[in-house]
C-alpha cells in the first residue's frame, strides 16, 4: 500500500569523525576544498589512509554509493508520484528526512554539497530535514505497519514475493543497507520485523533499491491502485 516507506540505514554518509580530523590526507583535502574539516564528508577515495583505526571501516566512507541510491529512489515515476517516501539513516545515527517528491542532485559535487551543508550546519533547505533522531525513533516515527529488511543474510524468497508481502501492508517501511561492506548493527537488527534475501549475489543497494521501485509500480499497476 502506498506511501511506501523505503529507509536507507547505516549510509555511509558523515562528517570527518573528530578521532582522524589532525590526519594529513583530512587536513590537506580539507585545505584544497578551502573548507574546515569539520565541514566535508568522509571520502574512502581521498582519506583512506586516516581510515585505517575507524571503527566499521568496511561501512564508511562511500558518500558516492549513497549518492547512487538515493538516485536509485528519487529518479523513479513511483517516487514523484509520491508514492514512496524516503528516508536516510547514516552509520552515526542520524536521521534525514528527504521531504516528498525532492529531486535531489545529479552531480556528485552538488550532492555532496548539500550533504555537507545540512550536516555540518543543521539547516534545512526543507527539501533535506536533519532529525536528531537514531534509527528505532526514526523508525517510531515512520510508525509502520511492518518493517522489513532487505539482507543476504535473509529469508530466501523473489523479488515479486517480496513486493506482494509488502503492498499488503497499510504502511510498510523496507529498510536497505547504505554501505558497501557488512551487514546491519544489532541496533538496525531490532527494528525490523522480517527480513529477506531476494537474490543468491550480494547486490549493490542501488541496484535493490531500482529493482524494488520497478517491482512495487508494475504490481501495484496489476492490483489497479494505480
Ligand atoms: C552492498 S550491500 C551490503 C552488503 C551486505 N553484505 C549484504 O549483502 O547484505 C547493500 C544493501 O543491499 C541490500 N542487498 C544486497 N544484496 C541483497 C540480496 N541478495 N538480498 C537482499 N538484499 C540485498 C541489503 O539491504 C544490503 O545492506
């Protein structure tokens, strides 16, 4: 049933952690982008070495992945029509609303602007809402009917299967991974009522999340709530 929420948990989308903000490769990326390093995001690509003792590390660091998924969501007929409803959840635990029907940037240097802006300033263009909320009160906030989890570590089933179960919900929430490595915290874990693998590779979460946007259009396109 529509608006389906679809919730992007543990993105690999933050700020400079201050543990690796004296780094060299922080200070000087942050000194060639003539920014503070409190105000760029963490960048595998330019500060790998500073990586080495973080935490998660496999987890970070790949805003550019999150870029990719977003799009994934926010380029499609389902989410213009305001069908679905996105939310991003990032590795510190925060929260951002992304406001109904938002086109977000194309091109990665004005993406990752915007990301910057909002996390290091707090202020809302209202098209991006920072919450300071952690993933189980984001997750109350949504208020689903069911929460599901996309994992490979899932039960197995289709992809067709998977949007049937979903569009019986009055208010379904799917929650996808937003990093490239590893597999969800306890604390996403306890979130999700039921979890499901829907294909034998571990996949990209652009490519799940495009596969979802397509297959939850065409049934609900069959079930004529068109
Ligand atoms: C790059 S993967 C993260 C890697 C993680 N090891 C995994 O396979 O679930 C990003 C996200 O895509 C989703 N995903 C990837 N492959 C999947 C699959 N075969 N079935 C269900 N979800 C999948 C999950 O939500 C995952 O967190």
């Amino acid at each position: 049933m529509f608006p389906t929420n679809v919730l992007l948990a543990e993105s690999a989308l933050e700020r400079i952690p201050k543990e690796i903000a004296n780094h060299p490769s922080v200070v000087s990326d942050a000194r060639r982008r003539n920014k503070p390093v409190s105000a760029i995001l963490l960048d595998k690509t330019f500060h790998y070495g500073a990586m080495g003792k973080l935490k998660d590390k496999e987890k970070r660091g790949r805003p550019d992945l999150v870029h990719f998924a977003l799009l994934s969501v926010s380029s499609t007929p389902i989410y213009m029509e305001k069908k679905v409803k996105l939310f991003v959840h990032t590795i510190d635990d925060k929260s951002i609303e992304i406001a109904d029907g938002t086109r977000l940037p194309k091109h990665y240097c004005r993406f990752r602007g915007l990301f910057e802006k909002l996390l290091s300033s707090g202020k809302s263009d209202g098209q991006v809402i920072l919450r300071g909320w952690n993933v189980s009160t984001l997750v109350d906030k949504i208020s689903p009917s069911k929460t599901f989890g996309l994992s490979t570590l899932g039960s197995e089933t289709t992809l067709e299967k998977f949007v049937s179960k979903v569009l019986l919900e009055k208010r379904p929430c799917v929650v996808v991974g937003g990093f490239p490595h590893g597999h969800f915290s306890e604390g996403t874990r306890s979130v999700l009522d039921e979890v499901y693998r829907i294909h034998s590779s571990s996949l990209e979460a652009h490519t799940v999340l495009s596969w979802l946007m397509y297959e939850l259009e065409k049934q609900s396109k069959n079930q004529g709530l068109k």
